[in-house]
C-alpha cells in the first residue's frame, strides 16, 4: 500500500494524537505546547529544563507531558523516543523546536561552542527525526516541522557564524527529509521565525531597545510566539496537505526589509 495514495484519516483531527515537540518548556516552543493542547492532543515535550517556565494549567498539564532530555546526547533522544513508543502507537506531529546560539565572532569562538550550537540545533532535528520515522509512518499521513529561523537565509544579527550556518542546515535537512520521506506520507516542512518576543528576549532587552528594532521590522512589530505556533499548526493540518520542503518566513516582512530602517526608506524615496 502507498501511503500517498491509499485513504488516510483526516489530518486536522488531532484530537487524543501525539504530537512532540523539543525545547517546548519555555518561549516558541511552549507556544507550539499549548497550540496542540489547546486542540486536545497529546503532547510530549523533550527539553533540558525538567519545568515549564510559566504557570502552565491544569488543562495543559493534563496533555503535556515534559520529558526531560538534553538533546545534545543522542542516547538520550534514543531513549525519549522509546518512552514515547510505549505510550502511543504513532506519532502525527513533530515540531524540532529547541534551540541555542552562539555569540562570538569566528576568529575566536571556541570550537565547543560551535560544536554545541551544531548538535542541539542541526544534529537534534536529524536525530529526532531518525528515531521518530518509524512512529510518523504508522501515523499514515503525518508532519515534521523544524523550527529554523530567518538567519538560515541570510545572517544573524544577534547569534554568530555557528547559529546561522545551522539554521541554513536545517533548511537544507527539511527539504532532504521532505524528499525522502514522502513515500511514507510524512511531510517535511520548515518555519523561519524573524524577531519574536520570547521570554528570553523580555528578560534580556531594555524597552526602549526593543523599540528601537521595531523600526526595522516592515509591519511594526515583533512577532508573538503564538503567531509562529500559528504557522506551526498550518504546516500540521490538512489545509498544508500538498505542502512539503517549503519554509514560512513568520517575520513581518523583515527579511525583504535587509535591514533598512522602515521610515528612512520612505525619507529618502520623498527627498528624490
Ligand atoms: N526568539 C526569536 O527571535 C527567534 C528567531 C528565530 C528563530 N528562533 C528559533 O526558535 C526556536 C525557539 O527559540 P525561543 O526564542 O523560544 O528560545 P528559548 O530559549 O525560549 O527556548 C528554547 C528551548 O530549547 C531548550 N533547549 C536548549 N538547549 C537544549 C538541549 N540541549 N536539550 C533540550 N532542550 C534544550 C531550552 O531549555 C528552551 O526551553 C529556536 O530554534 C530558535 O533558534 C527564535
């Protein structure tokens, strides 16, 4: 039986359905978390972090569960993945979400910090993915999303070489999986978030420095974590059904911007 042909349960029904996603306790992920929840799935979170950063609901607890992994060990995805195995019989869903940055310049980043940003941000996806195929195809028609960032598609202001070249990785990995895994009905699709108002980033910006970036941002403001689980949750539902290999730039128009302050480009279009 070919899956891409033969009749498959209706996609967008992703009630009591297990959905995974990584890095999942805080910011975009946990956005992603609760999108699904909301939805009445089954969620499994893999972060490092063994709590939800906020004060998550009964509800949310319910169909959430946290499994603590570091995903830069791959006997620990390993074994995730097993758990996971002994608790539903496919998987639908899987968001590869967690990630982490670099900050130095390349003359003098170490070459642990650049190894650590390649194995949670390219090698995790891979390995997630290679140890969830067997759980997706039993699914029969099912979705990978890989949480990139606009980075892999230019550069990035705020993380190093190593962050920019393993989100244009993990572009790269999405249209390879998306190619192979199209026999099994599995979708492979990307989501490239541009500036979003995390936690982490409300903890570590001033508001006047947040302000400031707006002005390079075409539509005038940052992006919510719940505008990129929206994105996430069109690449997961039937609506994206021929939809596989592609990425959705969440970014407000920044990536066309180049940077250009947005009010100095209609100054200097009117002092021509
Ligand atoms: N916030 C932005 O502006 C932005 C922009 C573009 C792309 N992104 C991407 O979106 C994704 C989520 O980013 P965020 O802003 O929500 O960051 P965040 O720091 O709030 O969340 C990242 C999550 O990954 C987890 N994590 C980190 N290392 C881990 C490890 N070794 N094992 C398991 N879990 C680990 C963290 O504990 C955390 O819960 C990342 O891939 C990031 O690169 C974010």
């Amino acid at each position: 039986m070919d899956p891409r042909t033969e009749q498959r349960p209706h996609a967008s029904c992703l009630a009591d359905r297990a959905v995974v996603v990584t890095g999942g306790a805080s910011g975009i992920g946990l956005a992603v978390a609760q999108f699904f929840v909301a939805r009445a799935a089954r969620v499994f979170v893999l972060d490092i972090q063994d709590t939800f950063v906020d004060d998550v609901e009964g509800e949310f607890l319910k169909r959430a569960s946290l499994i603590r992994t570091d995903l830069r060990d791959p006997e620990a995805i390993k074994e995730a993945f097993r758990l996971i195995g002994e608790n539903c019989e496919s998987i639908k869903v899987l968001v590869n979400n967690a990630g982490i940055s670099d900050v130095d310049l390349i003359e003098t980043e170490p070459l642990a910090t650049w190894r650590a940003v390649m194995d949670v941000n390219l090698t995790a996806p891979f390995l997630c993915l290679q140890a969830a195929i067997p759980l997706l195809r039993a699914a029969l028609s099912s979705s990978v999303i890989n949480v990139a960032s606009i980075a892999g598609k230019r550069m990035s202001y705020n993380g190093g070489a190593a962050y920019t070249a393993s989100k244009a990785g993990v572009l790269g990995l999405t249209r390879h999986a998306a190619f192979e895994l199209a026999r099994y009905g599995v979708r492979v699709n990307a989501v490239c978030p541009g500036p979003t108002l995390t936690p982490m980033i409300l903890s570590s910006t001033s508001a006047a420095q947040r302000e400031k970036s707006v002005d390079a941002i075409p539509l005038r403001n940052w992006i919510t974590p719940e505008q990129i689980a929206e994105a996430v949750g069109f690449l997961a539902d039937d609506a994206s059904g021929m939809c596989t290999g592609i990425s959705i730039d969440v970014d407000g128009g920044f990536l066309v911007s180049s940077g250009v302050p947005y009010d100095e480009y209609f100054k200097r279009r009117a002092q021509q």
